[in-house]
C-alpha cells in the first residue's frame, strides 16, 4: 500500500471522530443563550468534560499533522 493511501485513511477516520466530538460536547448554548437566559459562570472541566475535552484536541493534532504529511508526500 502507499503512504498517501494510508494517510487518507487515517485523516477520514480522524475526521469522522473529531466531528462526533465536538457534536458531544455539551454547550448549553441554544437559542435561550441569545436572549439572556443563561448566566456565564466559571466552572472548571471534570471528569468525562474533561477527557472529552483533551480528545479533543490530541485528535486535532492528528489531524493537523497528517494533513500536513499528506501535503508532503
């Protein structure tokens, strides 16, 4: 197999779970957001946030870097 092949690959892979990471993160910011309705208050990440948060980003990170691989090869 090529390297592009397998490259491409992991990039629609990496892609379809950073998309079904962000979609799960729990926002709260819906239409009641746009008038007032929800006070902003510090909180800081716990538990499943916060794993879901670093997911995140390390799957950010992959992304960015096989899209920069995909450029080079």
């Amino acid at each position: 197999m090529q390297l592009t092949f397998i490259l491409n690959i992991i990039q629609i892979v990496v892609s379809v779970l950073l998309m079904l990471a962000i979609l799960i993160q729990n926002r709260g910011t819906g239409l009641g957001a746009a008038f007032g309705g929800e006070g902003n208050i510090y909180r800081t990440k716990r538990g499943a946030e916060k794993i879901l948060h670093i997911a995140t980003i390390v799957l950010v990170v992959i992304f960015m870097a096989t899209a920069f691989l995909n450029l080079i090869y």
